[in-house]
C-alpha cells in the first residue's frame, strides 16, 4: 500500500476557497477508525460549491471535499467493521467538517459506513450516491403519508438533475404518474426515459403564484426551492404531500398558509446529512429493491478526479443532466 494518496484539497488560494488535486501522506488523513479504501464518489451540487468555492460548505481548511464515497474496508478498529467489507458514506457533514470522498483512501467512523448493497457495485452506488438515498428518503416521506398512485400525479421539479433523476424512475417504478419539471431542450425525451409520463417547462413554476391555484399534485418532490416550490404548494391537492429536497432556485419561499390550512397540504424537509442510520439502510435496501442496476447505465457517465474543478463550475451553470459518478483512481 503506498504512503501516499491523491485527493481534491479544498484550501484558501489567492483569498479564494478552491478545490485542487494533490498529494497527501496517509499520516495526514484523520484519526478515525476505519481506513476506507475508496475506488468512487460522486459530483452533487453541493460538492460543485465546495470545490469552487462559491459556498460556504467547508467549514474547515484545508479540507478533503466530497460528500459521498464507496469502497472496501482496509483497516479496522471498530469491530462493526472487517477489512474486505464494503461499505458507502453518504453526507455527515462530510467536506463540511470531516473529510471526504475526493480521496483515494480515507479515516472514517464507523457510525457513518453502510454496507454496500450486494445489488450494485461501487460504481453502480454512486451512480446513485446522496441524491439517489435522498430520492428514496422522499419518496418514502410521500409513502408513509398514505399518498398513493391513486391519490393522484406526482410532480418532480428539476427532474434532470441527480435527485429528480432517480425520482421521477423510482416514482414510475412504484405506479405514479409522474410529471417532470425541466428547462433543458432535451429533457423532455430523457425524463421520458425514466419512466415520465409528461414534462412541463421550468417557467411554469418559476414565477409569482396565487396562494391557492389548481390542484394538480398529491406528491411533489422538489430540489429547486424559492418560486418553483411555492407554485407547486400552491398546485397540491388535498391531503397531499410535498417534499423539500434542495435549494437549486433559491432557500427563500415566497409561500402563504392557504396550501397548509385550507386543503391539509404536508410540507416535508428531507435531511439526508444526519438522517439516522434506520433511515438509511431503510432507503438504501429499497433502492436495490426498486432499481433496475443495469438500468442505471442511462442516467450517469464516469469522469476522473482530476475533471472535478471543470465539473464543478459545470454542475452550478446548470450544464449537467444525470449523474457523473467520480472515479478517484481516474
């Protein structure tokens, strides 16, 4: 095993917090108990801010981005965990303040690891990743809300990105239908691949709503925020239930009661960072339940670590549809 590794750094540079590619010594990664030997991760706009430096995600310098990993157990003192098992991270203030998945190897806590389901390979998982386990854990809020198929369509916005990706085919898989939201020309035929039955443009939802208009929706799941969230509150049916996944359009909800007061409407956050390890095995058992892994090959591409500062700026433009799982040997 060689006493060195390669790793995306995020570090102040010219008054800038930015991600680079660089050489780091085993002795330097954490003292935590599990050595995870990590062969992918995976590009979440999340990451796309903490490598550019464009958010305030990193909370301490230098520091190891990424929010995801998958990989095999290389040394353990945590008897939850042998070497030869494999096992993924999902969130935990990972490249906020631990260290990430941007790495060739990594120190972890075991109270972070979840084994890898014996469904999907590593890559196959992170081809998934936090929006995939965040999809679920939407889908699942919508399901123990008693909505149904029968209680009528569910709504996806930013439906070409990662979460809406893997939302829009496990809402299809489950017998919704399912609306897409999308601004991109093509993502009317790709969300049709996943299983959509229709699409919408992004601008019917990104603007000023009325605080009540025509009820459209029993179950959204949104990562966009800000207008497009309000409209869709606006757009759920009775006893409906939305779920807040993202903040791409902005944190701001330009909302009013009437959704909440006048037609029961559930407004539901989705934390995928500190969800508890129950909800996780939970989402990742129904993942390998529901999804297809060869199917998996049509909503992602896999690109080196060294690409990851170029990915970056491209995730936040807006510029990439699917998924794009990072292989950190690449």
């Amino acid at each position: 095993m060689s006493d060195t590794i390669q790793a995306i750094v995020a570090r102040e540079r010219d008054g800038k917090v930015q991600g680079q590619l660089e050489t780091l010594a085993l002795p330097d990664l954490p003292d935590e108990d599990v050595l995870v030997e990590i062969s992918h991760s995976t590009l979440n706009y999340k990451d796309g801010l903490a490598v550019s430096g464009r958010g305030r995600i990193c909370r301490r310098l230098p520091m190891v981005c990424g929010i995801d990993l998958a990989g095999v157990v290389r040394e353990s003192r945590d008897g939850r965990f042998q070497p030869g098992e494999r096992v993924l991270v999902n969130g935990y203030e990972l490249s906020e303040k631990y260290w990430g998945g941007y790495a060739q190897r990594q120190r972890l806590r075991g109270d972070w690891l979840v084994p890898v389901p014996d469904a999907f390979t590593a890559e196959q998982a992170m081809a998934l990743g936090t929006a995939g386990y965040t999809a679920m854990l939407g889908v699942h809020a919508i399901e123990d809300a008693g909505v149904t198929p029968d209680s009528g369509p569910a709504l996806v916005t930013g439906a070409t990105g990662g979460v809406g990706a893997v939302s829009v085919m496990l809402l299809a898989r489950l017998g919704y239908q399912v609306t897409g939201v999308t601004g991109k020309p093509d993502g009317a035929g790709f969300l049709e691949s996943l299983g959509a039955a229709n699409t919408i443009a992004r601008e019917e939802l990104a603007r000023d709503s009325r605080p009540l208009e025509s009820e459209n929706w029993a179950a959204v799941i949104d990562s966009v925020g800000g207008t497009t969230l309000a409209t869709a509150l606006a757009q759920t049916r009775r006893g409906g239930l939305a779920a807040a996944v993202g903040l791409a359009g902005g944190f701001r909800l330009p909302a009013t009661v009437m959704p909440f007061i006048l037609r029961g409407v559930t407004l539901r956050g989705i934390d995928s960072v500190m969800a508890s390890q129950e909800r996780r095995r939970r989402a990742w058992a129904a993942l390998a339940d529901l999804i297809d892994p060869a199917a998996l090959k049509d909503i992602y591409r896999v690109a080196p670590m060294s690409d990851l500062p170029e990915l970056a700026d491209e995730i936040l433009r807006g510029r990439i549809s699917g998924r794009v799982v990072i292989d950190v040997n690449g």
